[in-house]
C-alpha cells in the first residue's frame, strides 16, 4: 500500500509549495487537494477563511515536485464544464509530466454553490450531469475530436489538445453511492472513499460488486481511502482527537495500534492511504514533524 498527504487548501500558498519539496523526496506517493472556495458548514451558511483555489495551485505544486502524484480530490462537476476540465487536466499534466490524476465527483457543499448562485441540483440530477461529464471528459482527452449529443451537454467537433502525457490520463471518482459506483467501474481508473476499515471495507465490496456486474476486473481499479491520522502514545490526546469533530473520520493510537490499523486497510485491497494533515499540528514545521513520525514509526515498519 503506497501512501500520499492531503494538506489544506486554507495554509499560505508559500507554506503549501515548501511541503510538496518535502514530500517529494521518494518516501511518499502523491499530493491531494481539495477542490472547495470556502469552508464547509453543512447549510447555506458561509463561513469566512481562507481557501486557495486548487486549479491554480495544483500547476505550482507540479513545477516544484518530481515524483509526486497530484491532483483534487475531487472537482464537482456541478461546479466545472467538463471541457474546462479536460483541458485543465491535459495541460496539468503537461506540467508534471505525466504525473497528474484527475479527480472527479458529483458536488455536494450547500454553501459553495448557494454563495455563488450555482444549482446544487436534487441528487438524481446531479448523478446525471455527472455521468455526462466523465463520458465528455474522457473522449476529449483521449479523441481528436469530441462529438456528444446528452440531456445535459452538446459537444459538437470539439478539439482538445495537447493530449495529455499519459493514456489514459487516470480519472478518479471519489465517492460512495450505488450507481456513482457504477459509473466509476465503467468510466474511471481509480477510486476513492473515506471511512474507517469496517465501512471503508463495506463500500469496497460495493465497489468491487460494481466492477463484477459491468464485466470490469476490479483489480484493475486503484483504490484509495483515507482517514485523519492521529499519532500519539497519550490515550487521553488519542481520546480527545477521537471525539473532535474529524473523530468519526480519524484513526487514533501509538505506532503499534496504527500499523495494526494500517494493515487491515491493506488487507481489504485499498491501494493508497491518504492522510489528511489536518490534526497535525497548527503550524507547518509541528505538521511536517508529525508527517516524518507516521513515516519512520508506522509507515517504513508496515
């Protein structure tokens, strides 16, 4: 199981460009990025704080790294036109060369899209745009010219060049639902889900069902998930990250307990661990400290 690091998109763009030299030094596997203009709250409500906008940062992560994978996890296509997409992602890749991964979903935050006046349209709809979109996106990344006649979108002659550096450029979906998971196991490389060992694992076997009823080997799809990573001999501090408010989304405990953890992720088949930094320290040198620990005391040993 390779592991990669997901920062947040809210730390100073200088702080984010000197983390991606760091990781790339061979010991991790790629670098992700939410796609988000502000921070969460779960309703219409908007919540001020910083949130760099990842298509402009992911091309500068790209120019100072060399061995690490990139991308967002994930872009909304409620949000993006699947042709701006397209033809971010080929040029992205152009940056890295060859390194860049191209995550997909449906779009979920209320704020974001209330804020600015865009549909977060019933869940149905959403699924359907989607499906059109990755259908779009992946022609136009591949075909010298792109012809598609949807409910949704027109494309008509469309061009899209340069090629990307690989083929396939990887397309990622990240996400749960039964018939996104369809979608996923027609149309996309990789996978990705959060959620600890037992749910993970259920919507593993969901994923890996989907694959079966399309004809697809669902060997051949990569499969990523991740969880926020706490490391601590402390119980008490272990306690208290698990009853945060990332505690249904983190894993908690001393070297031992998480290569325990770690080793039940890669059992069930999932072959990446993301780990979020964000319970890691509130400056970067305390997260990159962490970072270097989880490696040596957990990550080597495994």
């Amino acid at each position: 199981m390779k592991f990669s690091v997901w920062p947040n998109i809210k730390y100073p763009v200088d702080e984010v460009l000197d983390l991606a030299r760091w990781l790339d030094d061979g010991r991790w596997f790629g670098m992700w990025f939410a796609d988000h203009y502000m921070p969460n709250t779960g309703t219409t409500e908007v919540n001020d704080g910083d949130s760099h906008e990842v298509w402009g940062l992911l091309p500068a992560v790209a120019a100072v790294t060399s061995t690490l994978r990139l991308g967002p996890l994930v872009a909304p296509t409620s949000v993006h036109h699947p042709a701006v997409l397209a033809n971010r992602a080929a040029t992205i890749d152009h940056v890295s060369h060859g390194r860049f991964v191209l995550g997909l979903g449906a779009g979920w935050q209320i704020n974001e899209h209330h804020a600015y006046g865009i549909e977060l349209e019933e869940p149905k709809a959403r699924v359907d745009r989607f499906e059109e979109a990755i259908q779009i996106i992946k022609m136009l990344l591949a075909e010298k010219r792109t012809t598609f006649n949807g409910s949704i979108y027109t494309i008509t002659d469309a061009p899209s060049e340069p090629k990307p550096v690989q083929s396939p450029l990887p397309i990622l979906v990240g996400t749960g639902g039964n018939r996104m998971l369809r979608i996923t196991a027609q149309h996309a490389q990789e996978w990705n889900t959060w959620g600890h060992p037992d749910g993970a694992g259920e919507r593993l076997a969901a994923m890996n069902a989907a694959c079966e009823k399309v004809g697809r080997d669902p060997a051949t799809l990569h499969r990523s998930v991740q969880v926020a990573v706490h490391l601590s001999d402390d119980a008490a501090a272990n306690a208290k990250a698990l009853q945060g408010p990332l505690g249904a989304r983190t894993i908690a405990g001393g070297a031992d307990q998480l290569i325990g953890i770690l080793h039940e992720y890669e059992a069930l088949g999932f072959d990446e661990f993301i780990v979020p930094d964000w319970l890691m320290g509130s400056d970067p040198n305390s997260r990159k400290e962490h970072l270097d620990r989880l490696h040596t005391d957990v990550i080597s040993k495994m």
